[in-house]
C-alpha cells in the first residue's frame, strides 16, 4: 500500500487525540439534537467547518438568529489563535504543495500540539504524514458529532460538562510537549502571560491578550532562547 509507513505512524500519534474527539465531538452531536436542529447538521459542520469550540458556539448563533457580521467577529475571536499556530509552521508546510490548504484548514489545536511535540522520522514523506495525521483527527470529530446527533434523536443525555473533554485532553498534550522539549522556558513565559492576561483584562479576552503577550516577550528574547535549545 503506498503510503503505508504514513499512514500508520499518523494513526498511531493520533490515538490520544481521537479519545478527545470522538467523546466531545458526540457530546457536540447530542447537544445539537437537544435544541431540535436536523441530525446531519452535525456532520455537514464537523466537514466544512472542524472548529471545534466554534462549533459549540454556533449552536447558540443558531438560536439567538445572529446575523453574519456578528457570526463573523465571534467567530474571528475564537479562532484568532490558529493564526498564531500557522505562522509557526509555515516553514514546515512549505513544501507540501496541493496538500497545504487542507492542512492550514485542518490545523487545530491538539494537531499542532502533536505537530509540535512528535520528533519527525526522516524516512516519512512529510507532507503525507502531515495530511493524514491531520485527516485522521478531523475523521474522529466528524464520526463522534454524527453517532452524537444519531443517538440524540432517540435517546434523551445530560451533556452538562462534556465540553471539558477538549480542554482536558490539551492539558494532556501540553504535558507530553513539556517534557519532550529540553527549554522549558517558553512554558514559563506561557505561564507568565496567562496570568498576567488573567488579571489585566476580562476573562472573554484572556486567551488573545495571553498569546500576543507570549508572543512579544519571545520576540523580545527570540535570541537568548534559541542559544538555550
């Protein structure tokens, strides 16, 4: 099978991922029925949307009848981050051709997380590795949220604290990337920001100001942390 060594070692790292997804991307699907949309929304969203958070979110857009440009701007919000993560890696997709707008498209955080802390094996064809590492965690949310929205239609859940399961399984990914990497200073620096975020400005806009303070400080030390590695 071509490919096969790809396709494997991506299943393979995608395992704890698909434990996360599968569970919250069903919970997403029971709480979609629960407000009385049609079942097969839940997978439509989970293949041309994959937002993860955003797709919670959306539920309620549904229901408040919010026009585009609000949509829109919530929407910028919540998912600003991913452009953070995307400037990371544009030398690592640099040379995946046709298959680069379905990666920048499939980036999440959990996929950036492994992207970040799996060593690459030289003798995989990256940019294979790449898309099938993210196809697989999009398979696992698209499954969860449509056998969610499925069972929902018959079967009354409480879905009261599921949303946790994503939150959870980043914490988890988070660890394996602290102790994978030697320089743990930008662990501190995260730290560091976070809180300051936390106490600075409202809860709704910590995660932004979090991040854009991470990221002038590392500027700022860019230098000093590159000779620590």
């Amino acid at each position: 099978m071509k490919y096969k060594r790809e396709i494997k070692t991506a299943f393979k790292i995608s395992i704890p991922v698909m434990m996360g997804y599968s569970v919250l991307g069903f919970a997403f699907g029971l709480l979609l029925v629960s407000f009385d949309y049609p079942w097969y929304y839940a997978p439509i969203m989970s293949l041309f949307i994959y937002a993860g958070a955003l797709q919670f979110v959306a539920i309620n857009f549904f229901n408040l009848k919010a026009g585009l440009i609000d949509i829109a701007i919530a929407s910028w919000f919540v998912n600003i981050r991913q452009s953070f993560y995307g400037l990371s890696l544009l030398k690592r997709f640099k040379k995946t051709g046709k298959l680069k707008p379905y990666l920048i498209f499939a980036l999440t955080d959990e996929t950036y997380a492994l992207l970040t802390t799996i060593k690459d094996d030289e003798q995989l064809k990256k940019r294979w590795y790449y898309f099938f590492l993210s196809a697989f965690n999009q398979s696992y949310w698209f499954i969860g949220s449509t056998l969610g929205a499925i069972v929902g239609t018959s079967v009354d859940f409480n879905t009261a604290g599921l949303e946790f399961s994503l939150t959870a399984l980043f914490v988890v990914l988070c660890i394996e990337q602290y102790k994978t990497l030697k320089n743990k200073i930008p662990f501190l620096i995260g730290v560091i920001s976070s809180i300051l975020a936390f106490i600075i400005v409202p809860t709704d806009k910590m995660l932004i100001a979090s991040i854009i303070l991470s990221l002038i400080i590392l500027f700022i030390f860019k230098n000093r942390l590159e000779n620590n590695e």
